[in-house]
C-alpha cells in the first residue's frame, strides 16, 4: 500500500496540546512561506475537547506558519513521524496576540530590552506509564530502568535525532515514573524542545506499546509529576550574567532582581504555570514541589531555587549557575509557563527588587500572622483562586493583555466545568488520559 509522507504543522496552545494540520512533505518549503489555515475559536478548545466560550464564535481566519528550526523527523522502522511547531500569525502575517510563541517572544523581548541578556532554560519533566502492572520498591532503581531499557534508549535516541541535547534519564521516586533532563537552549527553543520532548516521549511509548502520561498528579496518595525550568543569563557576547562570587547565594544582582520578582508575582503566574484542577492537588507541604513563594538554596521543598554547581574554577561556576523554577506541570503549555516567569522577573527587574534571604524551615507550621510578617504567601489552593489571583493582579494580567486574560479565564473556566461533577480520584483519571 502506498502512503504519502506528512508533515505535521503543530502550536502547543492554552491547554497545553499540540494540535495543527499535516500536509505532505514535499510540499514543505512552500507552507514555510504561507502555512495552513487555522481558526481563532480553536484557542478556547480544552484538554478535553469541548470548546469554551469564545469571542470569536465561527468568524475569523488565521494562518499557522511552520518554524523549520523545530522539524524534528522520528523514525519508528517502517513508520516515520515528522512535525514542526510553528506560530499563528494574522493573514497579513502580524503575530496573533493569543499565539503562544509569540506571547513567550514578546517576554523574551522585555527581558533583553530591560537587562540586556538573553535567557537560558531547560526543562526537566517527570512522567509515569500508564497501563502497566506498578512497579514497586523500586525509586531510582537499576531494576526499574533494566525493565524500560528499551523505552528510555530509544527516548535518548531521540532527543539527538531532533537536535537537542539529552542530558540523563532516569527511574523516579514514583510508581512507573521516570524522569527525563535535557540540556539548556536559549529563548524561545527552550520551550520548543519541551514540547518536542514530551511528543517523542509520548511517540516512542506508543510505538513500543505502552503509554506515557505527563499529567500533574495520578493519585493523590502517591506522588506527582511536576516540570523543574533551570533558568539563567547571558549578554549579547554569550558571557553569563547570572552568577557573582560576592552576591547572595552566588545570585548577581540581576538575578536577584528576577528572583524577587518571581517570588512577589508566583501567587498571580501559577495559574499559567500549574494550570489544571488536579494541579493544585500536588502543589502542597512535603511533596518536594512548591506551596509558598520562596526562595530556597539546595531546597527542593521551594518554589525558586537556586541549584548547587559542580565546578570549580570561576569561569565554569558561572557559565553553570543557574535559578530553578519548581511550581510548574506539563498541563501548562511550555511556552506560556516561561512567559509568565520571564514578565515576573522582568518586572522585579523595573522594580528594583532584591531576593529575600533563602528559607531553611517547614513553612506550613509556621503561623498565618508569621508568614505574612515575613513576606510568604501560601499559593492558591484550587485552580479557581489561581484563577483569581492572576485576574486580580492588574500588573501581571497586563503583561498579556485584556484579550488574552479574558480568553484565558474563559478557556479555564471551560475546563474547570468538565470535572466539576467528579470526586478527585475520577478528576486524576480524566487528567491522566488526556495528558
């Protein structure tokens, strides 16, 4: 049987899928130049498929033009599997205001306008399979890789493949769950290579026959599945501007400045950064992810934290050096989370902040009266206050418009609709299945 080779045109939207059309193959260098249809109401589709109140209603045409730096072609044996992630511009070819690229370039944009940097991140993501008898007694075993050996080499494979940078891979703390680390890319292709990981990931477990899902939390007596962005500067030279010898922590005074405002915006940005209902079920005390907007050093336990180096001689601390962001899931679409973190740090920047000392206590026994007197701020405990955090913070919400937040809370609304009726245990399933 004969088969015409496709190439898929994808954008990770709101709901953090990658959805788009699939044209063939030869016919790429012209889609390059004119793209592919695509309809403004297709932002209010959610994780689950229905469609939530929208301005656009069936009116309005745009155009989704592939980005030929983020081609990535995945063979499988007789199967190959090509995308390229792309940005939805208007049929003049102006960004389109609700494009997640183009939201995230625009923060980029800020940042080198206000500091001069440039940003560097990578994203480390946790997942767990789905479907297979659970594997216990075996976090971070030898065991627990050996039995997906072929599923985690393949994954690696990949990832050089498509031009990235595979840094490790391992059996996690949780039932069937593994973590896999790629090394940092600058600006927008950071987040680009975070879609494109999670789709070989999911790519590689279907064709060995198994599941992968990314989704925030299986079962809220276990563990979940969170996304840690590493993040640090450098100049227009490439020289990096994130670490002084001299400064807290080893932060320079940009970063500090970033830091701050990271931790004074977190309770407005996590509705972007942990943005589904089951989200808000992993971000809590002792799950080793984050539940108050603090700074830690070596703290896992911190929403922000600045990570420990291995090098020793000045040069290579600094070029090493790097914040990590830990309120994050892989619900929220790559390029919309670091927006979010880059407007706030940006902000913190114009601000003039400076970070606060880092904690080395148990937040959550600390009194209500204590941890305001200190500056903490518990982060929203549902996705609804999330929601109303960032809709009520007129600095943040302003970094992306009155029609993006009117969009967004709609869309979320939408979501939160779907599962409104289920008890958590049946939330998690819904979550699990689409993610």
């Amino acid at each position: 049987m004969n088969q015409t080779p496709l190439m898929f045109a994808a954008t990770c939207d709101i709901a953090g899928k990658v959805r788009g059309k699939a044209f063939p193959a030869e016919d790429t260098q012209r889609r390059l130049r004119r793209g592919v249809g695509w309809t403004p109401t297709n932002v209010q589709i959610t994780c689950f498929d229905t469609i939530s109140e929208s301005p656009f209603g069936a009116l309005g045409d745009l155009l989704l033009i592939p980005d030929e730096t983020t081609g990535v072609e995945a063979s499988f044996g007789d199967t190959v599997e090509r995308f390229m992630l792309g940005d939805i511009v208007t049929l003049e070819g102006e960004p389109w205001s609700l494009c997640t690229r183009a939201v995230l370039k625009s923060a980029l944009a800020r940042l080198e306008r206000l500091a001069g940097v440039q940003l560097i991140a990578a994203f480390e993501h946790e997942f767990q399979l789905r479907g297979e008898p659970m594997l216990l007694n075996q976090a971070y075993g030898r065991e627990g890789f050996e039995l997906e050996r072929t599923l985690c080499e393949t994954l690696i494979s990949l990832i050089e493949g498509a031009g990235l940078k595979p840094d490790s891979i391992m059996k996690e703390y949780g039932g069937n769950q593994y973590e896999v680390v790629i090394g940092p890319e600058k600006g927008v292709r950071s987040a680009d290579a975070a879609v494109i990981l999670r789709e070989l990931t999911r790519s590689a477990a279907r064709h060995l026959g198994k599941a992968a899902t990314f989704t925030p939390i299986r079962d809220v007596a276990s563990v979940g599945n969170g996304v840690h962005i590493h993040m640090s500067f450098v100049d227009a030279n490439g020289d990096p501007k994130t670490y002084d010898a001299d400064g807290p922590c080893g932060m320079s005074k940009l970063t500090s400045a970033f830091s701050a405002g990271v931790l004074k915006y977190l309770d407005s940005i996590i509705a972007l950064t942990a943005p589904s209902v089951i989200s808000y079920e992993r971000l809590t005390p002792h799950r080793w992810s984050a539940a108050y907007n603090n700074l830690g050093y070596r703290d896992r336990e911190a929403s922000l934290r600045v990570c420990p180096v291995t090098a020793k001689d000045p040069e290579s601390i600094a070029r090493q050096f790097n914040i990590e962001y830990r309120a994050a899931d892989a619900a929220a679409c790559p390029h919309l989370a670091l927006a979010a973190i880059v407007h706030a740090g940006a902000q913190g920047i114009e601000e003039g902040l400076e970070a606060p000392a880092p904690t080395e206590e148990d937040l959550s026994v600390l009194p209500p009266e204590e941890l305001k007197k200190r500056g903490f701020v518990r982060l929203p405990t549902t996705l609804e206050e999330a929601l109303e955090r960032f809709a009520g913070n007129k600095v943040a919400s302003g970094w992306f418009g009155e029609k993006f937040t009117q969009v967004y809370l709609a869309h979320k609304k939408g979501e939160i609709a779907q599962v409104a009726d289920l008890d958590v245990a049946a939330r998690c399933a819904a979550y699990e299945a689409t993610y």
